[in-house]
C-alpha cells in the first residue's frame, strides 16, 4: 500500500499570497497517477490537477502541480477568499488508490 | 453529462450490512480504464478509499476492510453497490462514489450519510 504523507497539516495565510502543499509517498506512483482535491465543508471533494501537474476542466490556472515519482506540491497562486478550504492528495494507479490525510489552508 | 448519486439507508445498528448503492448515468463502466469507486469520510477526518470496480469486472478493496467490503455492479441499471458487513459505531460516515478515470476522480456524487447506533 503506498503512504501519501502532506505537510504542513495546517497553512495559514492571507488572501493574496501563496500557498504551497506538499505530499510525499512512500513508494514511486506509477505514470504519475497524483490528483489533488479539494474540499469544502458539506462538499464532496472537486478534482483540481490530475497526472500531477494537468488541471481539471474549469480549474483556474493559478492551481499548480508539480512533481514525479515520490515528491509532489500543489502550489495555489495569489489565494482567492473561496480557496480556503482542505486539500488531498492521492494516488490513484496503484490499488489501494489511497488518499492524504489533508492540509487544511486557513486564513 | 456524468452524474452519480448514493442511496441507501441514514440509520443502522451495529453488526448490521449495510448496502449503499452508486446510480451512475453519462458514461458506461465498459469503456477501459473507467472504474466507480467507493470512498467515505467519517466526521471531521480525512478521505478513505474503500473500493473500486473497474470496466473488466476487476474489484479492489482496502486491505483493512476487505474481509468486510464486497463491490458488484448491476450492469442493466447502471449501479455498483458496496456492502459493509458487521457494522460497528466507527463505520459513522459520509459515503461518496466516484468515477475512476486516467485522469483521476473528476465525478463525484453527494454523498450520503450513514450513522451507525442503537
């Protein structure tokens, strides 16, 4: 089973800045099979990148992924106030397709 | 347009079955690659995969819970319903079903609330 282990848990910032998200596994993810969601309260989760670093249809383009293999971050240019929200990470090529346990960006 | 939607019970006692049922419509579960997935999120806690059944009948299942998980697909109705077997309090959680694809989990449903009490 390959672990995504996120930091930070918690990010506190401002609208205006930049958040940056990390997630590492614990084995190499195949094909670069990373998605990030994201996640607001009483919402099921919404597809931002797909493949690690694509983003989904109507996702703005300041949502970023970068990374391969075990490494990846989410970068969120200049954050609006609705991109407050948890963020995951998962891994969706190798079964079981397992999920982060989530950072949550604050304000 | 893909849509999915869960139903099933809001209220089962412990060491119950419950069955939870993923209505899919706008693709099919034939075209390779695409699988519906099981997923739930137990109040204030992070994602958890549970299960996936794929367009060539393959079925996963998370190890901590496979002995008690099984995934089917109705083909003529266009659902996949997951069991959970010896249903205990900490089974307490939103259901949601998703749609796999090589671009990752794009389809999700609205999820449906369980709680699991005497």
């Amino acid at each position: 089973e390959i672990v995504l282990t996120q930091s930070p848990g918690t990010l506190s910032l401002s609208p205006g800045e930049r958040a940056t998200l990390s997630c590492r596994a614990s084995q190499r993810v195949g094909s670069s099979y990373l998605a990030w969601y994201q996640q607001k309260p009483g919402q099921a989760p919404r597809l931002l990148i797909y493949a690690a670093s694509s983003r989904a249809t109507g996702i703005p383009d300041r949502f970023s992924g970068s990374g391969s293999g075990t490494d990846f971050t989410l970068t969120i240019n200049r954050l609006e106030p609705e991109d407050f929200a948890v963020y995951y990470c998962q891994q969706y090529g190798t079964s079981p397709q397992t999920f982060g346990q989530g950072t949550k960006v604050e304000i | 347009q893909i849509t999915l939607k869960e139903s099933g019970p809001t209220l089962v006692k412990p060491t119950q079955t419950l069955t939870v049922t993923c209505s899919f419509s706008g693709f099919s579960l034939s075209t390779s690659g695409v699988g519906v997935a099981w997923v739930r999120q137990r109040p204030g806690k992070a994602l958890e995969w549970l299960a996936l059944y794929y367009w060539n009948d393959d079925k996963h299942y998370s190890p901590s819970l496979e002995s008690r998980l099984t995934i089917t697909k109705e083909t003529s109705k266009n659902q996949v319903v997951l069991t959970l077997t010896n249903l205990d309090p900490v089974d307490t959680a939103t259901y949601y079903c998703a749609q796999r694809s090589k671009n990752g989990y794009n389809f999700w449903g609205q999820g449906t609330l369980v709680t699991v009490s005497s």
